[in-house]
C-alpha cells in the first residue's frame, strides 16, 4: 500500500505518515519522484491502517493495489527516466546502441572492436571481462585484466563502457571502470548482487531472465532502485521455449508493455535471441520498430576467432550496414539515432 | 531421397528414374520447378537404389538428405514462388495487407469494413464466415450467409476475399467465393482439409499451429503443394509460451528462417498475437521490419461491438495511420507497399 | 448462465425457463445429469433475465458464473461418469490399461499384437488405421483394410478396440469396428470431427493438444457432449515445451486438476510424451500414482521393425512386467487394475 | 577430451599426460571415480594431442567426446554416488523424504515443524533462514536468527538440516548449522556460489533452475563437484511453460534421464511444482513412483499462518497420510522409505 503525497509537501505531513506506519510495526519505503513523494508501507496489517493515513494532512491518495514494484511503476510516476550514459540519454527521444564483442579477449582486439564500434555510429562500447557460462571449463572471461583493457579502449574512444558484474566482491573493481554494470539474464534473481548494484550511483543494464515474467524482471529492478540507484535500463533478449530455430524467442510485445507498466526505459539485445548472424539483422531492426529505446549488439572485428559467442557476432561492415537501416526505421517513428547534438548539450 | 533432373530433360529420363522406383516398391512424387524436375523417391529401401538412379542418364544429383518437404524447400528451388491474389504478388517486392473484421456479422459491417480497409490501401479484405471457436456456445460465424456478404464486398470494393474453411464439406462453397481460402492455426494438421485444398487451383493462407516448429508448418504446407496445388502463403501468428502479457508470443526469427527453408511467401498476423489494440501496431511495424512479405490485420467499423475478437481489432483511424507507418518501414527496406502500377500491369 | 432444477421438476417447469430464454433470442442448451436438469441459456443479454428465470417454479438456482463448458463441468454434477468400454468401466474404481501397437501394419503383427496385450492383462486393444501423419510421404496407416483387421483382433482376443478417426467421412467405417474413437491432439480443436463424434452413441478418446489448456480440452470435450453424446475419455498425453530430453514433457498436475473440474475419465497417454522406450515405464507409474483412471501404451510384437512410432513401442516382456508394477501402485492407492469379476458383473 | 586411466596407475604416469597438456598450454583437470582417474584436457588444439596421449603408458582411453560435465558424467563413472546426510544416503537402496516449513518464522513454529516432520519418518529438516524472494518488499528470512533456531530444531530432534544459502558472504555461517546447502533454483547459474560451495565438504542439494535444461543443471553441478566437492544432490522442481493451473510443470521424464546421464543422485520437489496443497500428494506419489532418490516437501503447523508458500504447504496430518502412500510405492520398486537399521549401521 502506498501513501501519495506531493513532492513539495512539508517533511512534517511526510513525517507524520511514516511513524503511523512505524508505530504498527511496518516496514516504511519512501521515494520521490519528479512531482510526487511515495510512502510505501510494507507488512501484514497496513490495510486496516488506510483510513487514519487517508486522513491525514497532505496525503493525496492510498493506493491499496499498487504493484509489488511501487517504485518503478508508472502508477505514481508518469514521467519517464531518462537514463544519462556518456553524451546518451536512454529512454529520451533519442535511441542509442551499444555495441562491442561478447568478451574482451585482447589489447588488439577490444581497441579494434571501440574503433569500428565508434566509426558505426553507436553510442556505447560493450565488452566482457568477466563471463558468466554454462560449462566451468569454458572461457571465463580475461577478469580483471579485461577491465584494464576496457579503460583503454574507453579512453581511446570516448565512448561509456557497458560491462558485466556476476559477483558482489567485484562490484568496485567493475565499476571503477565501467559507465554502466550489465546484469545478466542468468543473475537478474541474484538478489545480493542487485541490493549492492542498489548503493552505487551507476546505470545499471539489467537483463530479462530466460523465463522471466515482466513482473519478475520489475521486481528485480525494484530491489536496485528500492536500494537507492534509480538509474536502471531494461533489456530483453528473449524468452525460451519449444522454439528450437533460434537462441532464445525474442518477446518484442514485452517492449511496449514494460513501457505502460515502467517509467524506466527498455532495450533490446537480438544477438543472443538470433544466435545466428544471420538472425541479427532482422531482429534488430524489428526490436526498433516495436519501439525499443535501444539495442546492445554483439559485433567482433573477426568473429571467426571469437572465443565465445562466434556464430552470433556482426563484423563491422555488418554492423556499419545495419546502423543505416536502424536509422531508417528510427525516422519513420520520429526518433533520431545516436547523440546529436541536442542530447549532447543536454 | 531425390533425383534431381533438369526440367527440360526428355521424358523418357524422367520415366526412367520413376520406373526404377516403382519397381522397387517405392513411392514416388514428381514435381517440376521453374528450373529442375524433382522425382522423390520414398520408402523402406530407397537408399540401396542410389547407385543405380545415379547412374541414369539425365539424373543431376541423388540428394538423400532432403528435408521431408521436398518440394517447398528451397534446396532445389532457389526461385521464389510468387502467389496472386488479386492484383497483388505476395512474394514479390511489395509487400501487401490484407485487412478486415474478424467475423463477417452483418451486411452494413461487412460493407463498411470493406470501404475502411480499401481506403486504408490494403490489397485485401479478409472476415471470417466459419469461425473457429474454442467454445461450442460461442458465436460461430454466419457460415453460408456470411459468404455471400463477402462476395458483396468484394462486388463493391474490387478486393480480393481472404477466408477461413474448416470443414472439407464446405470447401466447394468457400472457393465459390474466396479469392484465398485460409487455415487456421487449429487446422494446420488437419490433413483431410490440406489435401483437399492441395485439389483446388486457388491460393492458401496457412496459419502455423500455437506450437507448430517450423517443418511441421513446411510439411502441412507440402501436403497442399504435394496434392497439387503450388499457391500457398505461409503465417505466423504467435505461439503458446509462458509469456502471458500477450495473447501469444510473436515469433519474428521464424520469418528470415523459414524465408531459408522454402521458396513460399511468408506473412504475418499480429492481431492475433497481440490479443488487445495496443500491441497490434508495435508487432506489425516488427513483423514487417524483420522481413515479412505481408502483414494479416483485424480491423473493424466497431470494434467495441465486435462478436468476436473485440479487444484487438483496430478501428478505420487506427488503421490507416498505421498503413502510414509501414510504408515508412518497407521503404527503408526497399519495398514498396501494396498494390503499384508495375505490379497491377504484370 | 446456467439455470439449475431437479432432474424429476415437471416438463411445464423445464418448459417454462427455455419458452423466456428462447422469447428473449438466446441460444438453449438443455443437459441432464443423474441428479439435475441443467438449462443454459447463451447470448448476450443473458443477465437481464436472472430475476425472472430466478422467480420461476422449480429453479434451484441461476449459475452466472458457469465456466464455458458447462455440461461436462463438476460444479452442477458432481457425480463421475463412468464410461463403459467392453467390460471395462473408465471413471470406475479400476484403473484400466489400453494396448497395442502404433499403427496396424498386417494381419501377422496385430493379431499377435492383441494376444500379448491381452495376455498382459490390458483391457482394451489400440492400433492405428488412419494414422494423422506429420509427413505426407509417412506411412498413413492401412486405412480401411487396417479396420478390418482390427476386427479380426476384436473377434479372437475379445477385447474391444480403440481406434483414431481423423476425417469426419470416415466416421461411419471406425465406428463400425470401433468400441472407442479416438481424436488425436493434433485433432482436439477440430471442430467438425467433435461434432459428428457427439451424434453417435460411442465412447470417444479424446486426447489433448500438445498445447492446450486445460479449459480448450474441456471445451473440446463439450463440443462433443452438447451435441449428445455424454462418453468422453479424456487424455494426456504431454505438452510441447523447451524440454528436448522427452518427445513432450507430461503434465501429470493435469489429471488432479481436470477431476476437480469435471466429472470425466482421465487417462494418460506415457508413450507419446516419452518417445523412447526407456522412459515409458517411468512416465507410466508417475501417471498411476499421480490419480489416472487409465494408461493407453504402446506395444508392438516387434518394435524394431515398427512403421511407425519405433523408438517408443514396448516389446510384450516389457509390457507384462510393467502391468506388475502398475497393478502394485494401483493397489496402494486402493483401486484394482483391469477388468475384475464385480465390473465384468455390473 | 579426457584422458582415461586406472585409479591404480602409477603417479608418474598420471603425471606424464598432465605434463603434456600443460606443455601444450591446455587446462588441466584431474578427478577420480572409485575406479578411474580421469584427466580433462581443457582448450583449443587439445584434439591435436590426441594420438600422443594415446601413446602414453597407462592412458587406457582418449574420450573426445565427453560432455561439459566430465566428472558428474557416467560415462567414465558408472558407479552411482551416494550422499552421506545424517544417518541417510541419498542415492542409495531407500528413498528420503526431507520436510519442513518454507521459512523458519519463529522459535516455536521450526520445533513444532520439526517434531512433525521426524514423526513422520522424514529423513531430514528443511527450513529456509534466507529467502529469495521475488519482490524487495516480501518476508526475506530470519537470517542468521533463523539459523540459530535450526541448530536448536536439530539438537532437539536429531534430524539433520537443510537450508539455502543465496550470498557467498553468507556461505560459512551457514555451513555452520546445515547439514546440506540449498541452492535455489534462481541461483543454479549463479557461479561464484557454486564455486565456492565447491571448496566445503558438506553435501549441496542444487535445484534445476526454471527453464534450465538437464544439461545446464549438470554443468552448474559440475563448478561445484570441479571445484572439489562432490557431494551433491540434484532437485527436480518443475518447469515453467504455458500451463496455468500449477506452479510449474514438474518434468518427470528427467529423472529418469539425468540418471541416465550422472551418477548423481536425484531427488524431486513437488511443492514448489504444485503451488497448492491439493497437487502435493499426487505429485510426490509420482515422482517417487518415477524413480526418484527421494523428495522434498514443504510442511508447516499451521500453513494458514505461515510467512510464505500459504498455499501449498502440507499440514502434519497431510504429511503423515502421504508418507504412509510413499512407503507402498517405494516397496513396490523395491525400496525402503527413510532410515533403516542398515542404513544407519552403514
């Protein structure tokens, strides 16, 4: 249940509504958003408490259905996050992709994949240093080193750094390097991980799990922004099910869904729903069309060598010629591709 | 196992590789492509004649790994089969739209839909007269009556008819009217139905399954093709997933995959998928953004007294500014959208 | 909506609920169950009458929330039918298995076929004469000259046979032979077959799609029952998901849940969601324990020489040991297995 | 690719094909089974060593197609493993039931939960101090609290106990007090956890994740048995797909196949697979009746009052009636149910 009032009430009448709460021994979330403030009151018996707290001065609204995501929710919060990565503004008018290699694999590797990452067009780099896979015996990621290698490549380009954290006792060697920490679809339920994502003044790039319900997905964005970091993008990346034709079945009703239940913006990876490169494309131009906010694309300057995600990643010229049709597409819906200079100087 | 021949080889070759074959005990489907003629030979024991169909004179290749849907594969069939419907070439470079109410309920509905979906630029009118109802108290269609109401509509606006048969008994009176004769994803196995359609000499829209994979649809399709009718247009419409915040979940690979797999043409319904308004325009700007040749959409004057379907079908407006949309994609892609002077003239 | 009255109420009472349904333009479906006469009353502006319907002699009561299938619903009929199959009873205390091979292929395999199966002790023989096929170049089954065979087995073993129907112009030829038609999953939502099934007075088989829910068999079931005929068997027989280690996964929760919902038999099909021998055991006990009334398995003479169905058919040992442990499970939960003296009596 | 040699193999030949890989700059892992050593030779161009490893003295065998999960694998591993817990051993001749409440609520609820359980002839204790939990606002456990509680629930019944642990920093406080390690299924990929769960010599019961295939669950078996310890549990808990009426589709078939494919032992869930006490029984009847090592069932005093899982926790009655029809299909397969005098004396 959650108490509505207005974001400029006086902390007095705020005040009030949290120790009525406290009193019957519940537990008391408070967010504000552009113009209203959200006092959520968590615990068995906080019904029987709405008429005292709708009586109270200053509170506009108890919502007693709010969603078990309150504060991702667009119920209260009709306004939209805008999430700042570099010059780029997820969730704006603007849509952005985020390209680079599954796994950082080498000096000469990652700075050939910022180049051709940049040359095309997109607005961040991605890049694995730390890789979370099936099989221990499969390569697991440069580590460490592969951060140091990110930092170059970012200072060469100066493009954001989009990279992915597995485990909480990594979380500030990732984040001394990267612009945003990637969840991935195996760890969007790894609620440690997300609590301590929570503490940090970083976007987080959180991954629909394999077989996660929208709901389940909000609910993990909620522990984020419920921990105090409200910088959260959303990505989906598909689904699994009796489909056998590709990596994962790519959900694009999902995209405008989230944005009626979510004010957090939404993108989309097609690399791992393809598997394939020649599945790429396709699901990449439609995931913009169905009105994606962006993409994250896996591209390799030589996919043939890759050490992991080999059949799914674009060369560069793949990747230059898809931009140009993303572009195309972005136009017929209003919205320009990458950082202009608008959204620069914002 | 196939024996390729050129389509231009004397008869006599051609006997020849059957001959073997029949004797053999062996069945055998001759079909003719563009540019090949193919024998499939099938049975226990086809593979022991390798050698000797081999051998024979005016035999290409022996290709005993072909898909169990010889004749739609694109294997030796890299041509494109084109389907007429009206004016309109589904396959071609245009892509085309065919639009209308879910259920042909009335006269006045049936005309007014018409009008709407002409003047929106679609190349047909699809409505349903049999419907296919998940409950036996549910309105099932006006059956007979409703056809007549198409061909009406048809009289006055010049579309061609797209309609759904579900009873082999009803085929004669529905190809006295349909301009397409469609399967719906609950008959896509009905094998009765496809190889009395495989009979008739008009085009066949047919619906994948709600957990059809893709060769199962490639073989329903051969049984038509098989039986003698060539004139089939592919459909996705969603499948049956765990994901419940749509109707059904739009499988947008399964376009560029099966444009891989088979020379027919492959379009999309994203009502159906969608199950409410909201989502049908995201999932159709997709489905043609991923490479569909054509898009099925529901439409009516009404749709909030709809019989069926109320909830997803688009009003007139709603139409037409998403027609708008589409050819701003398609030309991003390089098709034009709809019936075009070149196309009205071939 | 439902109205409910006493099974003996007096005609004039019955008449007087269809005389104002049928005045005010609705759709009547009158079903009778051992206890109650049950009057649905269908079509929009049903609700309005409620008062009126209400205040009529011999109406118990008026269901406005009756699920779409209302005859074969437990809610007004709480008593189990029981559906009776040579001297079986399906729904009874016994649990019965159903045998025999895949496919009839000669007079050789299913007469040997039906003595092991009876010889283990199952009450009935399954074979296929039409056999629906994903393949048009698979072997369809004997068709007509598989029925006759099928009654040759009938005459020698005693046992009655189970048989698929796939084209409603072959109603008349199963049932013939036939003591149970079967509609196959890929057959449950076709309508037309569902309707001339429920004009004969035969038990029909009828087992589930490979995705539907629960309430699309139920309303399949329905189909068959409103148009009057009460002896459906329903089947599971496994749903289509990203499993890949079985041909389906079985969804055994599926047999507590339909007897809750409605008064029918339910039976389980191991061998289809199995697909290979080894896990039909295993799949069979779990469906046993978990409630069945029933088990219809596969069993060839000799499997490896099968036309169909071949990794997946018991051979007759395999079959007769695991009638021993079905007949052990079945006892803990109380029930005997197969045909005992008291229901060949009754 | 493994290197298959005796266990009894002189050291230094063991030595020599470790010597070769490493030279080759391969990965090298060495485990060994009651009656083998197998050594995996990880990394590109290890194929290319294969005649010479052939060569060596003592290399019985060069495996190159082992699968990801070499040490769980039966391949080189035909012997099953039995996990010691208490007095029990899961994996051998009996099948163990472990029982208890979702979460520890209180000091009072977990000994009242556990004098139930042990009444009941449940081998073991569940109890959850650390709960995962969908939404940031839910109950989240006692924590360290609930851990204490259990300590005491175990000293007053001498039930061995079961628990989860979700944060690697958590791991040692609860080694302290569990018997067994419970890895959820949201964090069966959750790798640091595995991986350091891999270093304690205390058993792990690790659940499928919910749309893991059988695959997946062994190779994140594998970072736990990789890393050094090899007692572990797998746990079917169901699957999620388009069903509806429960919790998840619980996937029988995998019994069967994973002890086909490991020699792990495999027990089964039905609780979290049914998600409403009436599904509980037939579920857990089935999946013993499917040949699983055992289940886990949840059961709580008072399951109207209980903190989480209201729905599908069994009362003791429930939990008591239901043991009584284990233990008649466990002895129809041959099996005692719990801890007998053999077992404990072992």
């Amino acid at each position: 249940m959650i108490a509505v009032l207005s974001r400029t009430a006086p902390l007095a009448q705020k005040a009030a509504v949290v120790r009525i709460a406290e009193d019957a021994g519940l537990e008391v979330h408070v967010s504000e958003t552009p113009t209203h403030c959200l006092i959520g009151l968590l615990g068995e018996g906080a019904s029987t408490l709405v008429p005292r707290v709708e009586a109270l001065d200053g509170v506009i609204e108890v919502d007693r259905k709010a969603p078990p995501y309150m504060i991702v929710s667009r119920t209260h919060h009709a306004h939209r996050t805008e999430v700042r990565v570099g010059q780029a503004r997820f969730g704006g008018d603007a849509v952005h992709v985020i390209a680079g290699p599954c796994s950082v694999e080498s000096r000469e590797q990652v700075l050939a994949a910022g180049d051709a990452v940049k040359m095309a067009g997109a607005s961040a780099l991605r890049g694995g240093a730390f890789k979370p896979r099936t099989s221990p015996y499969a390569f697991q990621g440069l580590g460490r080193q592969g951060l140091e290698l990110l930092a170059e490549a970012r200072a060469r380009t100066g493009l954001p750094i989009v990279t992915e954290v597995l485990d909480v006792r990594d979380i500030d060697a990732v984040a001394e390097v990267a612009d945003v920490l990637q969840v991935g679809a195996r760890n969007m339920q790894h609620v440690p991980l997300l609590r301590e994502l929570g503490r940090l003044n970083k976007p987080v790039l959180l991954k629909r799990g394999l077989c996660a319900t929208l709901d389940e997905l909000l609910c993990a964005a909620e522990y984020i922004v419920s921990a105090g970091n409200g910088q959260v993008i959303l990505c989906e990346r598909g689904v699994r099910t009796h489909v056998d034709h590709a990596r994962a079945t790519l959900d694009l009703a999902a995209i405008a869904v989230l944005k009626e239940r979510t004010h957090l913006p939404v993108i989309v990876d097609p690399s791992h729903a393809a598997g394939t490169r020649a599945l790429v494309a396709p699901l990449a131009r439609a995931a913009l069309a169905a009105g994606a906010d962006g993409l994250i694309i896996e591209s390799h300057p030589a996919p043939e060598v890759a050490r992991s995600d080999k059949a799914q990643q674009l060369r560069p010229d793949q990747l230059t010629s898809l931009m140009d049709e993303l572009r195309g597409i972005a136009s017929v819906l209003g919205r320009p591709l990458g950082v202009d200079a608008q959204e620069a100087a914002a």
